[in-house]
C-alpha cells in the first residue's frame, strides 16, 4: 500500500513488519499501538537486587521543601508513609521532611513500578519542578 500514501509500520523498537494501518495519519499500526499502550519503554536502572511478580504501589509525596518525592513499595502505601514520617531516610531528611502524599498507582509487578517511577521522574524533571527518587539527588 505504500504507493497509496500509506508507509510501513516502524514497529516498537523497530521489530514489526505490518502494514497493518487504519489510516494515512497512524503512526504505528493496530497491533504496535496494543503493545505500545500495554508497555512503558524507558531506559531505566533496576535498584532492586530481587525482581518480582509482587503488586507494589508507586507513590508521590511533597516534602517540607517543595520537592517532589517519588518512590515504589511492595508494601502497604500507609505503612511506607509511616516509614518517612517515623524514620525518615537521608533524602527526606535533606528535604526538610515529610508534607503530605500527592498521588499513588498500584502497578503489577516490581519492574514495572521501576519502569513507571523513573518515566514520572523524568516527565516532572523536565517540566523543571524539583523532584527526587531517594537514590537520587533533587533536581
């Protein structure tokens, strides 16, 4: 169909070979924009020596300072947010301490919630707000 004005599919990661189109205007074709929306392709870097299955939850949280904190846990959101409030780590101290809780996602497995709390990092740091993973220095 290319010389109907339609073009070949790029594929995610450049691996489909469908000309599988609706469209001249899509971009990707029918089964590239399931995978696409099923799946958060970024480069990110594992920090959990132990990958599992697990549901977890990724969470936002504001600290005294304005920085925007964004972290993961396997465990309840209520139980790490007693966490930082009680014993709070080296960078929510740096930060002046716990604010408040912005938002949290239930997601369903530990590398997916890695995935996704590195894709919010990267989207509030180029909106040039302040915001840090904990592992991470503030931006």
């Amino acid at each position: 169909m290319k010389g109907k004005g339609y073009n070949k599919c790029p594929g995610i990661k450049g691996k489909c070979y469908s000309r599988g189109f609706k469209s001249k205007t899509d971009r990707l074709c029918y089964k590239c924009r399931q995978m696409k929306s099923n799946d958060i392709d970024i480069e990110y870097e594992p920090h959990y020596s132990k990958i599992d299955n697990k549901k977890c939850i990724v969470y936002l949280l504001r600290l005294n300072d304005g920085t925007i904190y964004i972290g993961q846990t396997g465990k309840s959101l209520d139980q790490r947010v007693s966490e930082h409030k009680n014993k709070p780590g080296i960078t929510v101290k740096q930060h002046g301490g716990f604010d408040s809780i912005l938002r949290s996602l239930p997601v369903d497995n530990r590398q997916l919630a890695e995935k996704l709390e590195q894709f919010i990092f990267e989207v509030i740091k180029s909106l040039g707000m302040r915001v840090t993973i904990g592992k991470q220095n503030a931006i």
